[in-house]
C-alpha cells in the first residue's frame, strides 16, 4: 500500500479499505464506475474465493477500454496501475 501516493482513486477489496480511506480515494471493487481508478489492489485473502487467477486483464474487465499494468504481486496482494 505504500506504493500508492495520497490523494489516489483505488478500487480494492472491502478489507483494505479503511487502511486506505484516510489518505486516498477509495471504492469497493467492483463499484467504482463510473471513475475510474488509478489503481486496483486486490488483497488474496479478502477477495473472490479464489482470487482472479489474471488480476490485471480482470481489472480491465471492470473497466472496459482501460489498461492496468502490474506494479506489485506478492505476499497476497496485487496491485496495479492505470496506465495513460
């Protein structure tokens, strides 16, 4: 999470977003349209039962005609970015 400035849109999963509201804009995923984030955080062990198994083209798929890139997959969380 760290790597996600103040001040950012990020879409995530309903466990992370009180770590986040203080200092960033935040929606529950899936409900974010019509913004569109500058990054999605999916948290493994909050999310889908399983997670998606292609987090970033899932990303997309919740906002049709967007590019995210991967900046982070590990420890159980995946974040990515809105690429421009």
């Amino acid at each position: 999470m760290s790597e996600i400035p103040d001040g950012a849109t990020v879409e995530t999963d309903f466990g992370l977003m009180a770590k986040l509201t203080h200092r960033t804009r935040v929606f529950r995923m899936g409900y974010a349209a019509p913004e569109v984030p500058q990054f999605v955080l999916i948290d493994a062990h909050t999310s889908q039962n399983p997670p998606p198994r292609h987090p970033v083209p899932y990303a997309e798929s919740l906002h049709p005609g967007t590019t995210y890139g991967l900046v982070r997959d590990g420890d159980g969380y995946t974040l990515m970015r809105r690429v421009p």
